[in-house]
C-alpha cells in the first residue's frame, strides 16, 4: 500500500506547498508514482498537466478520507499531503494518518521557534530547513542559528532546500512542458531524502539535458550541514 508524507506545521507560510509540489515532482524524476493531496482550503487545485505527479482534492474531512483510503489500496504509491498552515487540529489528524512528517521552517528566530514546539508535539517529525538561504554570509548565520538553537533535535533534521525563485512554477495552475535543471535537481535531492528515509529504493530518470553540471547542482540543492542528520531511517 502507499506511504503516506504528510507536511505539516502551526506556522503558516514555511513553503509547506511548495516542498509538497517539489518532493512529488522529485519523486517522479526518481520513477516512482506519487500524488500531491491538496488540504489547504484557501488554495485552488492544480492540473496535473506537465507533472511527474497526479494532483488531488482533498479539502474537507469527507474527500481527505476517501483520498487517504484510495491511497492505501495502491502498490508502490506515495501520497505527499499539503497540511497548510495554523490548523492545529487538522495537523494532529494528519500526524496520527503518517508514515512520514515533515515540518519545514525558514531561518527566522520565529520559525525555529515554533518548529521546535512542533517537535515536541510531534515526537515522529522531521523538521525541514526550508526556502533557505543561498547567500554565503546569510546562510552561515542561518545554520549558526540552528545549530545554536536546535542541537537537541540535530538527528530530527533534514539537509536544507535552498530558495529557488523557479519554485513557482510548480503552483502555477498547469507547469511549463521543460522546468530549469536546477529546479529539477531541488527537487530530487527532498526527493531522495523521503525515500532514503523510507527505506524505497529508487531509480533515476534524469534527462540527457539535465546531465551538465548535476552534481553541483545537486550538491549546491541538497545544502551541506555536518551536523544535520543523515542515513535517517524509519
């Protein structure tokens, strides 16, 4: 039956759409079948035309059962679940579905904050820097904090998503027929992460076009925190 990856959060506005988006496109790139289950009632569905993924609505208790139940029934499928933001209670149902919980958080004291009060709460999460930094000054202060301020939970973190402007197209209604290369590799490094964490073995399917200078890109997508966790599994 499918996995489910919940990305959930108090805090509004972490990118948790966006890594939905990512990690789904990344999974396809990767060859494996996944949806992107929207929750957030303030959000419109997307097509999913031009997607390595299917889309599905799932904003009201009634649709998330019935999408959650389908999911279950398939082989070798991942469903990746847009929490949305400020619904305490619609994360503590999301949590309790999971077999994976991401809580992403940006580098503000704020978000670290409250994505340690999540990590509490949510003793099974993965905490996940997002939209981070890409300036070498403002990055170095942005691990600084977290290693300063989440030292105690260094084995609950993931390596970081940088901030990517390209993000956007990927919550366009319908996605462009080619998206930018280092998109594409953002997107299979959350993606490798997930599946590494689950245990899935993974093939990659990666463009001819997209071969020049991918592992740079990779790398340079990925982040590199020494002290962030890695090898996790279940």
């Amino acid at each position: 039956m499918a996995d489910i990856i919940c990305v959930i959060g108090n805090k509004g506005g972490t990118g948790k759409t966006t890594l939905s988006h990512m990690l789904c496109q990344g999974l396809g790139l990767l060859g494996q079948r996944s949806a992107c289950v929207l929750t957030d009632t303030s959000r419109e569905p997307l097509a999913p035309n031009g997607r390595r993924y299917v889309t599905a609505d799932a904003r009201t208790p009634e649709s998330l059962t019935k999408v959650v139940d389908k999911l279950r029934t398939m082989d070798g499928w991942l469903g990746v679940i847009d929490g949305g933001g400020n619904r305490p209670e619609v994360d503590r149902r999301l949590y309790a579905l999971a077999d994976i919980v991401l809580l992403p958080f940006r580098e503000s004291h704020e978000d670290i904050r409250t994505v340690i009060a999540d990590l509490e709460r949510f003793p099974r999460a993965y905490a996940l820097p997002s939209q981070w930094p890409t300036n070498p000054w403002a990055r170095e202060a942005a691990d600084r904090s977290v290693g300063q301020w989440m030292s105690a939970y260094r084995h609950r973190i993931l390596r970081p998503v940088n901030g990517l402007s390209s993000t956007k197209l990927l919550l366009q209604r319908e996605v462009p027929d080619q998206l930018p290369t280092q998109l594409s590799n953002a997107c299979r490094a959350i993606a490798r992460q997930m599946l590494d964490v689950l245990e899935i073995e993974y093939r990659d399917t990666k463009d001819p076009e997209e071969d020049v200078m991918s592992e740079d890109a990779d790398m340079e997508a990925a982040g590199h925190l020494p002290h962030y966790a890695t090898g996790l599994s279940r």
